[in-house]
C-alpha cells in the first residue's frame, strides 16, 4: 500500500487518470450493494497495490477526477 499525505493539489495525482501511468483502476467494493452509494478504492492492476490518500477531501477529489477522466471501474482485483 502507497501512504501519501494530504492537502496536495490534485494535479500531482494526475498519473491516475491521464494514461502516464498504466494499470490504475478504482475498485468498486460495495458493488454487491446497489442500494448504497458506490465505495471505490484506488489500485493498480498491474501491480496489485493500492493508494490510500490519508485526507479525505483530497481522496474524494482525486476519485472524483478519475470518474471524471474515465478511468476503468473494476468488481474484482483479479480484472485486469
């Protein structure tokens, strides 16, 4: 698992989203519940990790700018 800080602008998460980078996904994890509002988690399919965003307004921007920029939705780590 990658730790990252927060408070940082979301231009320096722009590798999720702008193809720099390849492999990154948000996992959908409460798929199984359609009655709840989507839960995603940030990971790499290609390296099997994950990115854990420690402040919660910037997490939510940068999984927001992923939707944004169409970044793949995956149900299962095993996607790929």
């Amino acid at each position: 698992m990658v730790l990252v800080g927060g408070g940082i602008d979301n231009c320096k998460y722009s590798y999720l989203w702008d193809g720099s980078c390849s492999g990154w996904v948000l996992l959908h994890i409460n798929s199984d519940k359609p009655e709840e509002a989507p839960r995603y988690l940030i990971f790499n399919v290609e390296t099997r990790r994950s990115l854990l965003i420690r402040d919660d307004k910037v997490c939510a921007e940068v999984k927001q700018a992923m939707l944004n920029g169409g970044v793949r939705i995956v149900t299962s780590i095993n996607e790929s």
